[in-house]
C-alpha cells in the first residue's frame, strides 16, 4: 500500500538566529508524506514540532527565525524556491493548516459566513451565492447542525469544539492536498477530541487529503497516525508506521514516553521519569542530543552524533541500533527498572464531609444590576473524603470541578450546604474563626506559571505560608525548615533566592508543592496539577505527589479529566457532570464497569494506545449551567434516554458496595427496576 | 550668618520626593527582577539620551530649589536682616545675567537696544537710533567685530568641550584597563566597535553635545544676552532656566498628589469590590464628567481670594507665589488621579483572581498582606508607566493655565508665563520673536525627552517583551 508520495521535506533547518549561538529549533528534519496517509509527528513542548510545520508552510516567525537549509517538496514544487506571491497560492490551498486554540484562530468581530466566505474568495472565482452554498456544504461537512443560522453566527457563539469544526471547514474550504493540523484538540475535552478527530478521519476518507498531525499525545497519535516520526530537540529521532511504533518503540526517548504515562498496571511502581529537561538548543551538540538524560547511554553517545540507521521502512537515530558501533554489552542489559510502590491504604475516618454543597453565581443585568438568573457552577454535591485517601473527581470542563474545590477551601462564597472538617462547618465561620483551618487545608493549581507570585523569590513564596501559619518564627528555624521542604520536593536548597521565572513548568510544580506542605495540610486539593504538563514532567509530579501521601499520610482531592493519572493515582473517583456527581464509587467500580452512560461515554472516549480504533460514544457538548436542562442534565446526550429523564433528576441509587449512581436505569422503584436495556 | 535658608512648601516636597526616588534606586539594585528592566532602559539608545536630557534639567530645577534670604549689612549689630528676595542657588550661580538688566527687548546677540531712543551722540546733538546695550558686547572695539567674537567663543568651547570628552574616554578606558586587566588597545576597539552592553557611544556623544552646549552658553553669555531680553530688558536665557524649576515642579509635585489617591482607591474598588467599588467608581466618574479647567480656575480664584485677604500670611512674594504653585498641583492632582484609578481598577479586578492570590488566601493570608505583597508590587509597573506618560501632559497643562491666566502666579517665571507675554510680542512689528523661541526649545526638549522615556520605560516593562528577553 504505497501510494506517490505527496509531501517530501528534506534536511530541513529553521533556525531562530540571534548575535550569538542561533537557536536550532529545528535541525535537519526529513520526512515524507504519501497521499492520503495521516502523518503523526510526536514529542513534548520545546523539540520543535510547531516551527516544524509552520516552516513548511514559511510561516515561521520572521524575522526572528529563518529557514537555513532544507528542501520541501511539494508534488514536485519546491517551496522554498517560491516568491511570497506564489507562496499565497499554496498556503490554504494546496496545504491548509489548523491551530490549537480555536478561540484565537477566529477574528472575533467577523461572522463564521464572512470568514469562510473570505478564504473561498481568495482561492476560488465565485459568486456570492456560490460562495454561500460552498459554505453551507462545507459547515455541513464538518458535521455543524443548522448552518443556515451558524454562518451568521459570531466566533462567541459558539463552543470549543464547534469553532474548532469551523477552522477546519475553513482549511477545508481551499481543498487542500495535506492538512496540517498543530494539536488540533489540546484545547478540548475527552469527549469533544473524540468527535473531532472522528470527523478529520471521515473527512480524509472522503476527500484522500493527507493529514500532518502535531501532537504530544500518544493516545492521539495511536489512533489516528499511519506513520509516526518522534521528534526530539530539533531532530527526528525515530520514524515508523504504526503498528511497528506502537508494537516495539526503538529509540530510548520513545520508550520512556510509554513507560512514564500513568496507567492502571504501574499504580504499584514508580513511574519512569526522564531525568533533566530537553537541552537548550543554543548550542553546538558533540554527541547524541538524548544522551544526558539516557539510562542507556555510554561514552561513545557522549562524543559521537548518532546517524539514521534506517531498516526496512523504519528508522531510528541512537548508536545502540548502529552495527557499526558496538554497544557495551552492560548497557543492553540494564533492566527498565521500576521500584515497588506499597498501595497507600485510606482509613475509615474522615478528613472531609462535604454535603449538598452548592455555589451558584448570579447573572446580574440593567442599570440596576438586578439578578436575573443564576449560574449553578456546583448544586448540591455530597462527597467524603476519608484519611489518607485521594479521591479522584472527574468531568468534562465547565461542569463545575474547580468550583467544588475552591468552595471547599472557602475561596468562592459557597451559597448552600455544608463543608465540615475536624467538627466545624467551615462555610458558616467568619474569616477570623477560619484562619486556623486555612492552613491545614491547602490547594496547588493547574497553571504553575501564574500560581506563583513574579516578584516574590522563592524563599518569600514559601516563607509566606509559614508566616501566615503562626508555625516557627524565628529566622534560623525557619531556613532550615524551608530547605527542608525544598529538598522534600526534590529541589536543591541553594535556589531559594531565585524567582519563579527562572524554573521550568515542573519545578515551578514543586515548588507550589513544597508551598503547601508548609502549613503541615491535612487535606490537600490537587486543581488539574499536571495537565499543565508534559508526559515525563508530569510522571515526576505523580510520583512526588504519591510519596508525599505515603510519608504524611495526606488526603488528595484529585480534581482532572485525564483518566489514565486517575487510574493510576486514585482510590475513589467521584464523576461530575454539569454541577452534579452523577456516579461515585472505588477506583475499580467506576473505571472497571462504569454504570451511569455519561461515565461510560467519557471512558469510551479516552484515546487508548492498545484499542486503535475511535470510539464517538457522546454526542454534543456540556449545556450551559446557567440553563441546565430539566429532568436528567445529560439526558439530550444520553444513548439510553427514557421519557423520565426529560421530566425528572434521577435520585441516587446505592448499587453494590457503596457504588453510587445517579439514573434512572438503576433506580429500584415499586415497579421493579426501571433498567429496559 | 551670611544667609537665611529659605524652605518652601515646593521644596520640601521636591526634597522629599527627590529622597525617595534615591532610596528607590538603592532598593532596586539590590533586587534582579526589579532592576533587569532598568538595564533595559539604559541598554537603548534613546533610553540613555532620554535619561541625561533629563538630568540635567533635574539639576537645574534642584539648584533653583535651594532658596536663600541674603543678610543685609545693617548699622544694628543685635539683630540681623535679611532681604525681602529669595534668591536660590541657581539665581547666585548666574548671578551676571540675572542682574545685568537691560532697558528693554534687545535680540539675541544684539549688541543694541530692539527699540529707538532719543539719545545724545558724542557731539552734542540728539539722535533717534537704537542706542547700545548697557552689557553687552562692551569688550569690543568696534561692533562689526561681533560675529569674528561669536565664532571665536564658539570655537573656543569647542576646542574646551573636546579635550573635555576626550579626557573622560581616556580615563574611562584607563580605568577599564586597571579594571579587567585587557589591553588598551582590544578596550579602545571595544569602545569604536559599541561592543559594550550599554550604548557607550551615544552617551559620549551626549555627554559631548551637553558639556559643549552648556560651554558655549556660559562663555557667551559673559559678552552677550544668548536669547536676548524680554520687554523690562531681563535676559531670556535667565527666564528660560527659571522656568525648568516650575515645569518640573508641576509635572512631578502633581503625581504625588494624584498617586496615593489613585492607587489607594483604584486597589480598593478593585479587590473589594461591592459597595465600595460602586462608591469610587461614582465618585470619579462624576469627578471626570466636570470640566478640569473649571475646577482649577475655581480653585486658584479662591487661593487668589484668601491671598488677598490674608497678605500677612506670607512673609516674601516668592511664598506666595510657591503657595499659589503648590494649590495648582494640588488641584492638578485632584482632577487627574481618575483615569490611573480606573487602570488600576481594572489590574486589581483581574489579579484578585490570580492563581497566586488564591494560593496566598487558602493559606490564611490576611487582605492587608495580599494587598500590598501581591497586588500592589504587580500593580507597580502601570504606575510607573502612567507617571512618566503623565508628566510631559502636565507640564504643557501648566503652559496652558498660565496662557489662560489660571496658572501660576504672574511673578514666578514659568513657559506659560512666558507664552502668555509672548502674545503681546508676536503682534509687534518687528516681531519679537526670541522670547517664545526660547521657552518654546527648551519645554520641546524637555517634554520630548520625557516622552522618549515614557516609550522606553514601557517597552522595558511590557511583559512580551519581558518573554523575549
């Protein structure tokens, strides 16, 4: 199954140049793409994989960057060869590109029609009505229900995911030969990835264009990739289809990327990290560019540059594949080690109560600000948090997670119900009564670049909890005790009079770690700690996180969307779907036989590296809050909606062993179960 | 005691204000992340002309801010007296042609009066011409000699200036060279190639340009009136001088005024919000919807009033005059403090919610901690952004107000006093043109200097290109 090859890049080199050492964020890339085929390139942030694809399309920064050598070949056109004029010619319509951010990649002043309309204007002679039609075929196509009233639509509103069907009708509108598409789910949630990447599968189907896909997601790359090249700083350092790729990566940096994501089967291990960061690529490599954070790495990878070693239709760039350099033998049988982790087993008192918590934000309209509605971010969640435990709580975004953890440390005014922890009803004491619960009750977000102070040194940072947790005031005491807490997380105590810019994503984590351990927490709420991350990061942040559990016996409520860190991490998941927890259960109950159908579609829609085929198992995207629907919320996406669910809200029906669920499929009532199916 | 010190209102603040920003720049260097985009600043090329055009006009409005009483010889031995004049150290320092008075206008460099006279020639008999200066040119034998004198002196200067550059490259290469211990020879080429971090070259020339422009002025004004005098025969460049004290007053006593208001209540309707919000953002938009000029008009008329009243109060009319600057300030203050308000308003709105502030209260943090540990220091850039912007605004109010006759008190010299008589003088026939030139250039340098530095400042604290750095 060859067919013409479509797309060949040779030794491309864009480098960002600069009075001293240029920044060679890429380096000498060669691929090929054949026609029709999905292209995966793959790698964590920083290897070069965006300035990749925006090289070939010569849209890389400029003047900053600059393309220095390399050869692009397209269909016979050499790209590099053409004025910016020709170039026009190609770009959208020969080779149309989609980005990560739909929010930013729609003008937000111009309807979805105007712009549309535009990029089939550039391309094509047409007629307005023509140009309406294309557009409506082509909002059709990308499975966009109501165009008629969707092309006079502004890019506002709309969702994520349909203004993400809308660029793609836009780089489809020019009928491009190869799509390049730069993370085009990154930005979107399980179930709404699911149906996107459904749809680029069914339009390449039907149109045979080519797909070029950026992403750092293996799961992704699985599913949708005939061809897979992993990049690493700058360079390609494997290449393969998929079944080969997936089956027995070669390259050490590609199976690292395997053993560090969290799974079900390494909750009892450490998870393998890859030490130290990708290396700075202002500088004039001597060896292999992995070597210093290889396991498997000798002299001879420090001073010699490895060379493509291409075997039948794969090929790799590591000296251990080399017949010409002979490996030492000691390295080959080095085991991938994994040391044993003991499971933290959860008591049965309970660190946390949390009952009918509610917190609903008002609409407020007119001159005189009168509410004329309300946001019901969270309404009525019972959750219980026991000693030692991390209870995982999972959802698409907007349903209301990080609300639920900001009400229980008393960030946002909680409107009903009650948080109680150590006896006390923590939303009914004033701010005075709830200082010396603050600190034993602690948070670390998302986003480790904005959750630290710019203008504080990391000492003040830390030094900030300590004061304002009445612990240790004396100066001498207090040093050591932030050395000890930085050396906890596995930082060296010397940085401490350095500023947060100064740290990479991951250690910036740590550092909001060490942050809250300070104040000695009982109950530690984890926002989204790792999604912030890259997959080696963020298997450093896990592994940190489980031995801080295990050596204070803390309680995580885990707050993420990403399944695989719940599986690997969690005792007891806890599922939310706009506002509500709809199934709660053990880790087991809820993953291994999920009941309530919403649960079942999210699990469904996590790209898997074993199963490779896309699975849609949810239609439509998250109803607003503000206006949830009657009966059952998820009843407009549920397979298995009754008339019930339009009219009533499920209660809650207790299955086996503590395994809540709430739907009527489940629900014992006099007439027996309800359950049809 | 030969004199009395003199400490005005103005002064006192100017002292403070110029102590603070002393302790400031002491402060900053010892903090990286604070002092990278100062480094920055003076990393530019217009950041450094920028910054020396405006020292010096600091110096200038310092020097004229150390006011003095002179003793008066007097016949009583038990007690001293001053005179009535304050004089400032500036005043002293250019003692010549502050009290080298002509009769009337004379131009630049003139070496007769602008205006004819009856005069009596050597013979006896009366002649209408324009008669000499009583101070200028007197060391020349013959008047055509005038413009040979002038190329001398500025060639003199020149020479001066030159030796003085090349001294200072020398000694700064010298010092270098002790320094780093490199020869002299890589540490000249260092210097001709700019292969310095900082733009050694145009600070030279800038340093060239001030020492020989300052030369020159100083060695003319000895023989001449640079820029002529104005109607009661005052010499121009004296006005010129004075003024830059009352510019830089208004442009900086202002701010203070305007700053604590500002960010004071903008924080506070930003991170409180609620009813508190409700009430500042009410009382400044109400502030913004009444005409500024009427306000200050208003303002100074009562001042004027209660002056009037009152003269026993003030003990010089230079007191008077300072307590009618101080109130324009003052009122400037009051009714330009809303639009940084609503900035900060806006900043606090969006950094309350930060990850770090929410991370600062779960931990326990008190509002009075999170307020000035994590909003304020990140507030700080805006404020500093907007005052420098504001400045250059200021100090072409001031010129306005005087023009329109709200401004400062007719006795102080100030560019809109200045441009106010001016408007007589452009209706003249010939034109005198030399008085409006002269306030004009030296408010233009000043207020485009400033500007300079506000582009700067802002380049260096954008947080994009914080990213690229």
């Amino acid at each position: 199954m060859t067919s013409p090859v479509l797309l060949e890049v040779k030794g491309l080199k864009t480098w960002f140049l600069s009075k001293e050492q240029p920044f060679k964020a890429v380096d000498g890339i060669d691929f090929s793409i054949q026609q029709g085929e999905t292209f995966a390139l793959l790698g964590e942030s920083g290897c070069g994989k965006s300035i990749s694809a925006l090289s070939l399309l010569r849209l890389n920064p400029y003047p900053a960057s600059k393309i220095v050598a390399g050869e692009i070949n397209l269909n016979g056109l050499d790209l590099l060869k053409l004025s910016e004029a020709e170039m026009e010619s190609v770009r959208g319509r020969r080779v149309a590109m989609i980005f990560q951010e739909p929010q930013s990649s729609l003008n937000p002043v111009l309807t979805i029609g105007q712009q549309i309309g535009e990029t089939l204007r550039w391309h094509f002679k047409l007629s307005p009505q023509e140009i309406q039609q294309r557009s409506l075929k082509l909002l059709d196509s990308v499975g966009i229900p109501d165009p008629i009233r969707r092309l006079k639509e502004y890019p506002h509103q709309m969702s994520g995911g349909m203004k993400q069907r809308v660029m793609i009708a836009m780089a489809l509108a020019g009928e491009p030969e190869l799509l390049i598409a730069d993370e085009p789910t990154t930005a979107l949630d399980v179930t709404i990835q699911a149906q996107i990447l459904d749809l680029l599968k069914q339009i390449q189907r039907d149109t045979g264009m080519a797909i070029l896909l950026i992403t750092h997601d293996l799961g992704v790359a699985a599913q949708m990739a005939d061809h897979i090249a992993v990049m690493y700083a700058g360079q390609i350092v494997e290449q393969a289809d998929r079944q080969s790729f997936f089956a027995n990566p070669q390259h050490p940096y590609a199976k690292k990327l395997f053993e560090a994501l969290p799974s079900e089967q390494k909750r009892d291990q450490r998870l393998t990290v890859i030490k130290g960061n990708v290396p700075p690529l202002n500088q004039t490599f001597i060896g292999c560019r992995f070597a210093d954070r290889c396991d498997l790495a000798w002299d001879h990878c420090h001073q010699h540059e490895p060379s493509w070693i291409a075997t039948n239709e794969r090929g790799v760039r590591c000296h251990l594949y080399d017949p010409t350099v002979t490996a030492s033998a000691e390295n080959l049988l080095k085991p991938s080690h994994a040391s044993h982790l003991s499971d933290v087993v959860p008591s049965q008192i309970h660190a946390l109560d949390i009952r009918g918590l509610k917190v609903h934000f008002p609409i407020r309209k007119g001159i005189l600000q009168r509410q004329v509605g309300q946001v019901k971010a969270v309404d009525g969640v019972n959750l219980t948090l026991h000693n030692a435990e991390t209870l995982a709580l999972v959802g698409e975004s907007g349903c209301g997670k990080t609300t639920v953890g900001k009400g229980i440390l008393q960030l946002v005014e909680v409107t009903a119900g009650e948080v109680r922890f150590q006896g006390k009803v923590l939303n009914r004491l004033s701010q005075r009564q709830l200082k010396p619960y603050r600190g034993q009750l602690q948070i670390i977000f998302q986003d480790p670049f904005s959750s630290m102070n710019p203008r504080m040194t990391i000492e003040q940072v830390i030094d900030e909890a300590i004061s304002a947790s009445k612990f240790r005031k004396e100066p001498a005491a207090k040093t050591k005790y932030i050395d000890s807490l930085l050396e906890r997380v596995g930082l060296r105590a010397d940085i401490r009079h350095r500023y947060p810019h100064e740290f990479s994503g991951g250690q910036r984590q740590r550092i909001c770690i060490a942050r809250a351990l300070a104040t000695e927490p009982e109950v530690i709420v984890c926002d989204e700690p790792t999604s912030a991350l890259d997959v080696s990061v963020q298997a450093q942040i896990l592994n940190l996180l489980r031995d801080i559990q295990h050596e204070f016996g803390l309680s995580f409520l885990f707050i993420t969307h990403n399944i695989g860190v719940v599986d690997y991490l969690a005792h007891r998941v806890a599922v939310m779907y706009l506002g509500r927890i709809v199934e709660q259960g053990t880790r087991q109950q809820v993953l291994d036989a999920p009941k309530h159908p919403y649960t079942q579609a999210l699990l469904a829609a996590v790209p898997d590296l074993n199963k490779q085929e896309l699975q849609v198992a949810v239609r439509g995207e998250l109803p607003s809050p503000a206006n949830p629907p009657a009966g059952c919320h998820f009843h407009q996406r549920c397979q298995h909606v009754m008339p019930i669910c339009h009219e009533n809200y499920p209660p809650l029906t207790v299955l086996e062993n503590g395994h809540q669920v709430n739907c009527f499929l489940y629900e014992e009532n006099e007439y027996g179960s309800t359950n049809t199916n | 005691m030969p004199f009395l010190p003199v400490f005005l209102w103005t002064d006192i603040l100017i002292f403070i204000l110029l102590a603070v920003i002393t302790a400031g720049i002491f402060y900053l260097r010892s903090k990286p992340h604070l002092r990278a985009p100062w480094v920055m600043v003076m990393q530019r090329k217009r950041g450094v002309i920028s910054v020396i055009i405006l020292l010096s006009y600091v110096t200038i409005g310092f020097l004229d801010s150390l006011h003095f009483r002179v003793a008066l010889a007097s016949a009583d031995n038990n007690q001293q007296h001053y005179s009535t004049e304050v004089l400032s150290v500036l005043d002293w320092m250019v003692s010549p042609i502050r009290t080298q008075v002509e009769k009337t206008y004379s131009a630049p460099l003139a070496t007769r009066l602008f205006v004819k006279e009856m005069q009596v020639v050597k013979g006896g008999q009366l002649e209408y011409s324009h008669p000499r200066l009583e101070y200028a040119a007197q060391h020349l034998t013959s008047e055509t000699e005038k413009w040979a004198d002038v190329r001398n002196i500025v060639l003199k200067s020149t020479f001066a200036s030159i030796t003085f550059i090349v001294l200072l490259i020398a000694l700064y290469i010298v010092y270098r060279k002790l320094r780093y211990q490199h020869a002299l020879l890589t540490e000249l080429k260092r210097l001709m190639h700019g292969q310095s971090d900082y733009p050694v070259r145009t600070f030279y020339l800038m340093i060239f340009l001030l020492v020989w422009i300052s030369v020159t002025l100083v060695m003319l004004s000895q023989y001449y009136h640079v820029f002529g005098t104005d109607k009661v025969g005052q010499s121009v460049l004296y006005q010129a001088l004075k003024s830059v004290r009352t510019g830089l007053a208004i442009g900086t006593l202002t701010t203070l005024i305007m700053l604590p208001l500002a960010i004071f209540l903008g924080i506070s309707a930003g991170y409180f919000r609620g009813w508190i919000d409700d009430v500042i953002q009410y009382i400044y938009t109400t502030l913004n919807s009444i005409p500024g000029v009427l306000l200050i008009a208003a303002a100074v008329l009562m001042l004027q009033v209660y002056m009037n009243t009152n003269p026993d109060h003030f003990a010089t009319i230079a007191e008077r005059a300072d307590m009618r600057l101080l109130f324009l300030c003052l009122i400037l203050g009051v009714t330009s403090w809303t639009g940084l308000c609503r900035i900060l308003r806006g900043e606090t709105l969006k950094l309350r919610e930060a990850e770090y502030v929410l991370a600062a209260r779960s931990l326990g943090a008190s509002n009075f901690s999170i307020l000035h540990r994590h909003i304020l220091p990140n507030l700080m850039h805006i404020v500093l952004i907007t005052v420098v912007l504001d400045f250059s605004g200021l100090v072409l109010a001031e010129a306005v107000l005087s023009y329109v006759g709200v401004g400062v008190d007719p006795s102080m010299i100030s560019w809109g006093n200045m441009i106010n008589s001016a408007r007589l003088e452009m209706a003249r026939e010939p034109v005198v043109w030399w008085s409006l030139t002269a306030a004009f250039i030296s408010m233009f340098i000043l207020v485009l200097a400033a500007n300079l530095f506000a582009d700067v400042v802002r380049d260096a604290f954008d947080p994009r290109m914080q990213g690229a750095r």
